[in-house]
C-alpha cells in the first residue's frame, strides 16, 4: 500500500481529466467523480476509481481536488448536505483549482475552518496543453502550512508553484494572468489580420514574430489555431468571458483601471453573443476578421 495521500477528484473536464491522470502515473490513488459518463470512463480507463456521487468520492480522501467551471459550480459541490464540506473527513484538504472570483474562495475557506477542513485555492495557467504535459503554473492561496502539505501533489501537475498569499491570493492572481493572455491573444488576431491583408506571408512572419520582444507563450502556443483556423477548444470563449467578468470586477473594488483589459472584454463578450462561446480563444481572431469585413 502507497503511504501517498488518498485523493478525491471533483470534475474531470478538458482540464481535469489529464490532471488526474499524471496524479495517477505519479502512484496516486484517485477517485473521481463528474457529471459526464465518458470522463468518469477515461479515468477508469487510466487506473483511477470512479464514484457514484461527491460523497462517495470524498468520504476517505486526504485530499480533496476540485476543478470545474465557476464560482457557482464551486458552490454547488462544496455547500449542502451532498456537498464537500459535510462528507469530507474533518482535517482533510481541498484544493480548489478551478478560476473563480477571490470573495467565492475567501468564503469558501471560512466555512470549511468551521468544518476542520483546509482550504487553498490554486488556479492554473497553461492550458490543455499544460494540463497534460504537466507544465501549468499553479498560483495558491492560503495557509503556508496547507501549502507545504499540497506541493508534492501540485508538483506531480506543474512546474511552477507559488503561494501568494492569503485565501483568494491565488485567484486575484489568476485573474490578472487571464487579463493578460486575452490581450495579447487580442494584439495577435489584429496582427494576423493585418499581415494577411498586406499580403506577406503569414507563417513566415508569426515565425520572426515569435523569436523577438513580440513573442510569448500565447503566440507560441496558438500560432497554429491562427494558422489553420482551429478554434476546437482549448479554453473556451464561455470560460474567458467568466474571467473577464473576475477581473474587471475585481479591479473596480479596489480601484484600478483595465481601460485595455475592459475592450476585450467586450470583444469576448461579442465572439459570445455571436454563437462563438464553445471554441478557443484564439478564436477572438474572427471578431476581428469580421470587424476587419470578412464573412466568417
Ligand atoms: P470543462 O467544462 O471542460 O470541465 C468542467 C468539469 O466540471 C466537467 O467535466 C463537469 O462535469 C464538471 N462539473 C461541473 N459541475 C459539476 C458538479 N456539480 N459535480 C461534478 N462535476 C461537475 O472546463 P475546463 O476547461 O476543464 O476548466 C475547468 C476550470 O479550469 C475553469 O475554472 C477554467 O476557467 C479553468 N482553466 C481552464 C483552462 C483550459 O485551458 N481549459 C486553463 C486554465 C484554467
């Protein structure tokens, strides 16, 4: 029998699937539960233990791992008679790796003390991609404690692992990493749009692109969604939009101005209300392909 700590993982969706699976190839014992039959079949299918609902998922966990889309999804797995806090055993940790507003984690880590059980959140950057190379940045909030006691997991998921601070710390920072993905996806679409009107060649120039000042982690890894039009999420359009609405939030409680951050937010807001919310977000260059006059 391992002496690694039993985990418990709530939502197995793009991200979550691949996550769980490099906590199982770590020797990990993981049991899961989500809401679609094929995810609970793939973790199955990779050497994990399916459950039939939270609580049972839960009950002899250690740890406990949640990663699904929003604060309210959060709430809903971790409040109420069938949710985390009650079901879990007093002392266990959970650790909330799914984006959501900072106050829905401050809250969330409050009513867990009442119940004996440790709290972090710990969002994610990296994508797809990340999740299943193990590559993400995990930025924590919460007790430096809780923290020593996550790291040998989060080090099975990521590479670059800081805690930032008090519960919510990890999601303001979150927050501020999606503000500056979605404008520089933005700076990108308009580049592309631009240098294929001039008629120069569009591979070629994302390739010099990439190796200056203009590069980034964004260019490198959506170069090819640009390239081909592949927008098959990825991170989708409905989840950026959610953390745009966190961040735009977020700074106007404490003063500062996204003037920048707050266009794009409408730009995604747009792609949304256009039908575009299930594809990546590297699909944000049809909005400006279509500002730009083309019919797509
Ligand atoms: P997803 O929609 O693919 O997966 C979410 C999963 O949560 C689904 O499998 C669903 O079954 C599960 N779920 C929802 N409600 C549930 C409930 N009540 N009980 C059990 N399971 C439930 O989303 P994703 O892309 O994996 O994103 C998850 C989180 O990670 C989001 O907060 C997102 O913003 C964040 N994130 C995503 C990416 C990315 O590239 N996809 C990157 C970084 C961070």
């Amino acid at each position: 029998m391992s002496n690694l700590p039993k985990i418990a993982w709530i939502g197995l969706g793009i991200m979550g699937s691949p996550m769980s699976e490099n906590l199982i190839k770590a020797g990990y014992q993981v049991t899961g539960f989500t809401l679609e039959q094929d995810k609970l079949d793939r973790l199955a299918a990779a050497g994990g233990a399916v459950a039939a609902s939270i609580a049972e998922a839960v009950k002899d966990a250690d740890v406990v791992i949640t990663m699904v889309p929003a604060s309210p999804q959060v709430e809903a797995i971790s409040y109420g008679p069938d949710g985390i806090l009650e079901n879990a055993k007093s002392g266990a940790l959970l650790i909330d790796m799914s984006s959501i507003t900072p106050q829905t984690s401050v809250d969330l880590a409050k009513a867990a003390k009442a119940k004996g059980i440790r709290v972090l959140d710990a969002p994610v950057s990296g994508g797809e991609a990340g999740a299943i190379e193990a590559v993400l940045s995990i930025m924590v909030g919460g007790e430096q404690a809780d923290f020593d006691t996550a790291k040998p997991i989060l080090e099975a998921l990521g590479k670059t692992i800081v805690l930032c601070g008090p519960p919510g710390s990890g999601q303001t920072v979150k927050a501020a990493n999606q503000l500056i993905v979605a404008v520089n996806i933005q700076a990108c679409a308009e580049a592309v749009v631009f240098l294929e009107k001039s008629g120069v060649d569009l591979t070629a120039a994302l390739d010099v692109l990439g190796g200056g000042l203009a590069g980034s982690t964004v260019l490198t890894r959506k170069k090819d969604n640009f390239l081909n039009r592949d927008f098959k999420p990825g991170f989708r359009i409905d989840l950026h939009h959610k953390d745009m609405g966190i961040v735009t939030d977020a700074a106007r409680n404490v003063g500062a101005a996204l003037p920048v951050g707050a266009v794009v937010a409408q730009l995604v807001a747009s792609l949304r209300a256009q039908g575009d919310g299930g594809l990546d977000h590297s699909a944000l260059l049809r909005a400006v392909e279509r500002l730009s006059g083309a019919q797509v």
